[in-house]
C-alpha cells in the first residue's frame, strides 16, 4: 500500500492527525503532485488549524496554481477566520479553474450570508441546489437567507422540506425558531412536541415560553418546572418563570425567580474568563427593571457603567429609571448624555420630552416633540404631550389644537377628551367644557380629577349646588386637595347670600 492509498485510509476512519503525520512523513512527494500539498491543507481545515492550513496551500499553489481544489480549501479556512471577502475571492479563482461543486457554492452563500448579502446568498444556494437537491444543510440555509428578507412563505417551504427529508432534532430545532419569529407558537409547539427527550430541557423551557406567549400562564408553569426538573435551572428558565408568574400577578413568587436568575449572574460576573458581562449586565438591569425595584437597577446601572460608560442602552435606562423615580432632573442629564453618544431614536426623544415637561421646560419639551415628530411622524401620545406642555404655558388655545389631534387618532380616549373640555374651561368656553367633561364620564373616566374640573365648571356658571356636589364627589374619589375644601365653604357662602332677602 502505497502512501496515498494509507492516506485515504486514515482519513476515512477520522484519524485527522495520523493522516497529517503520514502527510509530513512523506514530504519527498511534494514535488510531484498536487496531492501533498492539496491533502495537507485539508487536514489541517478538519482539524481547525487554519492559518497553517492557508501558507500550505498557497506553497502548493506556486508549485501547481491551476489547481481549483486547493483554492476551495483556502476560502474555507478564510471563512472560519471571518476573512469573507478573501474567502470570496478565493472560491471565485476556484470556479474560473473549473473547480464547480455544489458545496463550494454554499460556502459562497454562507459568505454572504454572513455579511448580510441575503438576495446573492439565496442565488448561490439556489445554484448549489440545482446539482443536490436534497442537500438539507444547503436547504436551511437558503431557508435562513429567506427568512431575514421576510420572505417567510419560501422560508417555510424550505424548513419544511429539511424535515420531511430528514425528521431530527436538528430540523425541528430550526422549525421551531421560524414559528417563533413569525409568532406562531401553535405551530411551535406541534413540532416541539416531536423533539426527542435528549433535549428534554430545551423543550419543555420552550413549551413554556410559547404557552406563555399564547397567554396561557398556568399551562406555561407546568412546563418550565418540567425543565427544572430535567436539570435546566439556568437564568433562562429562573427568567422566564419570572415573567410567567408577573402575569399570573403573583408578585413573591416571580421576584423569587427573578432574584434567583441574578444570583447566578453574579456568580457569572465572578469568573475572570466571562467575556459576555455587557450583555449580562444589561439583563441584569433588565431584571429589575421587571421587578420594579429601581433602587436596585439603579445600583446595577452604576456598577455597570463604571465597566461601560459609554453603552448607549445602559445610558438610555439610566434615564428610564430616573423617569420612573420621578427624578426628572437627572433623568434629562442621562438622557442628553445618549444624545451626546449618538443616539437619536424616537423612543429616546419621547423619554426626553417627557422628563422635561415635567421639570418646568416646557419650551424645550415642545421643541423636542416638534423635532420628534418631524424625524418620525406623529403619534396619538405625541400629541397629547403637546398639549400637555402648552397648557402648562397657559397657552390653552395651542393645547386644545393638539389635544384635539391626539382625540383624531383615538377617538374613544377618555384621557383627551376630558383635557379638552380642561381647555375650553381655561378658556371660558363653559358650555362646551360641560360637553366635553360629561362625554369623558361617559368613556369610562370616574376619577376624582374629572369631578374636580366639572365641579370648578359648574361654579364659573353659578350653579353652587352642582358645583358643590361634584367637589364633594371628588374628594370621596380621593382627590382631597386643600383648594377644593375652601372652594365648598366659598362656595357655600355664596349660596347662603343668595338665600338672604334682598
């Protein structure tokens, strides 16, 4: 038997590194054929060894430089070394030499796919396909490709021929993930059903994530004990069953499994080798945020920030949290500090605007929403925070234009409608403040506020009783401000004159 022959043998038993030995041992042979140089670039791509594997057969290429195959090696370990445009070059030498084989093709859609070339990723998976039909590894991957251009009929049309071609774990996993990122999770579940008990705690985490997307929380528990129970207690599942007994509002027994799932975050920020505590850090904050608990997400903001400074999100929540602590002032700091960052999202203007309509910087509120809506377009909130801001300038006529746009996009909010029958009170407009104010009782507001404004209403008419009634339903409402108990005794007084003979 000659080298050669003993070759092929090793390397179809997998003995990578005998047959790299048996390579090296005959380096006589270099000279004389592509083979040596060939083979030994190949090995050391099966065993991973890949910068070497590229200086061999480039030294093979000088010697023999119409030899496609050895180009193909050299785009596969380029590729493993994230170097995709080398590796693109490399196949395209290797197609021109007449080295055409499906699986160079897919490596070329696996190129771009990975730099987000979706649209030539499909057509060289489609090229692939063309000579190996039932390639299932080229069909998921064009399955991929498909479905991060949100072509999702082709998507599922190749994900499911993976799995009538080859029904395991690796096909229902796939399956799995398109259903749950078109939200379909009956689907999901009909297939997760199907996954073999070697992955029972995958499953049965992910029976419970989709039970409680579809709203079902008690039938979500069962499962997510099922994979404790299966030796799957990590952060996921502690998480998940936070959130699941959130929305049972069973608040002990989610804050439990919220604090048990950042226990072991803390031990994972122990270890010196982690490499992934940004992302730990932010579902930490994420964590409490949850929880509600921001005296504890704002220790966690502060710790992480002092490894971080500059994450934009960590800076966002800074200011979420502040909001939320009604600490508007420092909630504009962090949010002019993700400005500064570079951060120009909707969502970061509208938490700005906020926080400064609350800290007496109206104008600035103003002009932020202005700025806002003219990136972005106008929402039904946007709105109603412009007439927020200009009636805390007095400028009611402003305020009732904007409130009664925000009223335009939805038309059955109570909210709206009861600040514009505000405004036309402001503006003296009695009548259709009453109107307005009575329609806002009738859309279900029956707070103590509501009764306040129809109360201060009915005096500006002179009509004390009514006006008394509405403020004494107020403060049973449990809106007991100081003024309205010495508007009742004003009031009261001006009716007792109104008894007294002329």
């Amino acid at each position: 038997m000659d080298y050669k022959q003993e070759f092929e043998q090793l390397v179809q038993e997998k003995r990578y590194e005998d047959a790299r030995i048996l390579l090296e041992q005959n380096h006589i042979h270099a000279l004389e054929d592509p083979f040596y140089y060939a083979n030994m670039g190949w090995i050391l791509n099966q065993l991973e060894r890949f910068e070497e594997a590229i200086i061999c057969l480039k030294k093979g290429l000088q010697l023999f430089p119409e030899d496609g195959w050895m180009y193909s090696q050299i785009a596969y370990a380029d590729d493993r070394l994230g170097k995709l445009d080398d590796a693109l070059d490399a196949i395209d030498q290797a197609l021109k030499l007449g080295f055409d084989e499906p699986w160079l093709h897919g490596e070329k859609g696996w190129c771009y796919k990975e730099m987000q070339k979706y649209d030539e990723a499909i057509q060289c998976f489609e090229d692939a396909l063309m000579d190996d039909e039932n390639n299932v590894w080229l069909l998921a991957q064009a399955a991929y490709s498909y479905l991060s251009k949100e072509d999702y009929q082709s998507a599922e049309e190749y994900f499911l021929k993976c799995y009538r071609l080859k029904p395991n774990d690796d096909s229902i996993f796939d399956l799995v993930n398109f259903y749950k990122h078109v939200n379909d999770f009956e689907k999901a579940i009909t297939y997760l059903e199907k996954t073999s008990s070697q992955y029972e705690g995958w499953k049965q985490f992910e029976l419970g994530n989709a039970y409680h997307e579809l709203g079902n929380d008690g039938e979500a528990v069962d499962h997510l004990e099922q994979s404790l129970a299966s030796g799957r207690d990590d952060t996921g599942v502690r998480t998940l069953l936070g959130d699941v007994y959130d929305a049972l509002n069973q608040k002990e027994e989610s804050c439990l499994h919220y604090d048990q799932a950042l226990g072991y975050y803390e031990k994972a920020l122990q270890r010196d080798e982690e490499n992934d505590r940004e992302w730990i850090w932010q579902e930490m904050i994420w964590i409490a945020h949850k929880e509600k608990n921001y005296e504890k997400k704002l220790s966690y903001l502060d710790r992480a920030s002092a490894e971080f400074p500059n994450n934009i999100w960590m800076q966002y929540h800074y200011a979420r949290c502040y909001s939320d602590m009604n600490d508007y002032a420092n909630a504009v700091k962090a949010c002019e500090k993700c400005f500064d960052l570079g951060e120009k999202s909707k969502e970061m203007l509208d938490l700005y605007a906020w926080n400064l309509g609350r800290c007496d910087k109206e104008e600035k509120a103003i002009e932020t929403l202005l700025k806002r809506i003219d990136m972005y377009g106008g929402e039904e909130w946007n709105y109603g925070e412009l007439g927020w801001d200009y009636a805390q300038l007095k400028d009611y006529d402003q305020a009732l234009a904007y409130f009664e746009k925000a009223l335009a996009v939805n038309p059955d909010s109570e909210m709206h409608i009861s600040m514009i029958g505000w405004c036309y009170l402001r503006l003296e407009q009695y009548d259709q403040a009453l109107s307005y104010l009575k329609h806002a009782q009738d859309a279900g507001r029956q707070d103590g506020w509501i009764f306040s404004v129809m109360g201060e209403t009915y005096a500006a008419i002179h009509e004390y009783g009514q006006a008394i009634n509405c403020f004494t339903e107020a403060l049973e409402r449990d809106y007991d401000e100081p003024w309205i108990h010495e508007e009742i005794e004003t009031l009261r007084e001006k009716m007792n004159k109104q008894k007294q003979p002329g």
